[in-house]
C-alpha cells in the first residue's frame, strides 16, 4: 500500500479539479433554483470557490498530519467526518457571502448555503473516493515492483 503523500503541487491540482468540477454542475443548478443572474451566481460561486480552495488546502494538511496519508485506507466512516468537518468550516465563511452577494437576508443564504453543504458533502465523498483510489493506481503503477 503506498504512503506517499501529496505534494503541495498535488494538493493544489486537487482541489483546482474538485472545485472546477463543481462550478461545472452547482453554477447552472443554482442560476435555476435561485432565479438568480447568471453573471452574479458566476462571480458567488468563484468567489465560493476561492475560499474554499484555501480552506481546502489548508484543512487536508491538517487532517492528513493528524489522521495520516496513508488515504487509500480511509473507510466511509472516516469519508464522512472529514467532509462534515471540512463543510462545517466552509458554512461559517460562505453565509456572509451569500447574503452581500444575492442581496439576501440571513435565513434564505442560511438555507441555500446549507443546501451547497448537502451537495458537497456527497459530491466530496464520491470526488475524494474516486481521485484516491485513481491516484493510487498511478502511484503504485511508477513505483518500482517489489
């Protein structure tokens, strides 16, 4: 089983693909269910996209010092708190946004924030699943047989 931990390199390219990814199916999704502006739920969803990018980075170094990188063993149990936690953070940022953004008041960027949270919190199980199990194939396949 390969402990090779990601590079900062890496780390970046991951969370550049998940958040792209993402724009390509939250932007249009939120544009219909929001009736809000194409341009305006665009920049929102950027500006969304940039923070959590770095909440992204700096929250994986975290969790991976404290719980190892050993990624490829992580179950569904662990999948699961690592994303609760990660949305968690993300809630506390994006509802200010949301609200200057959409012009809207607390409870309604409160209930479409926890909505994204929803979203994401299957998305980055099934993303995270998937670029582990993905990566490991090809780290394994460049290291030198045993």
């Amino acid at each position: 089983m390969s402990s090779k931990s990601m590079s900062v390199k890496e780390r970046i390219f991951h969370s550049v693909l998940f958040e792209g990814l993402a724009l390509l199916i939250v932007v249009p999704s939120s544009v219909v269910l929001m009736t809000a502006e194409t341009v305006t739920m665009t920049w929102l969803a950027v500006a969304m996209s940039l923070s959590a990018m770095v909440w992204n980075y700096i929250y994986n170094l975290g969790f991976d010092t404290f719980f190892g990188h050993q990624r490829i063993k992580r179950g569904l149990v662990m999948r699961i708190f690592h994303s609760l936690g990660f949305e968690v953070g993300l809630l506390i940022a994006t509802v200010p946004l949301i609200m200057w953004m959409l012009d809207l008041a607390f409870w309604p960027s409160l209930v479409f924030a926890v909505g994204l949270v929803f979203f994401f919190l299957i998305y980055a199980i099934i993303f995270n699943y998937g670029y582990d199990h993905i990566r490991f194939r090809l780290v394994e396949k460049g290291s030198p047989s045993k």
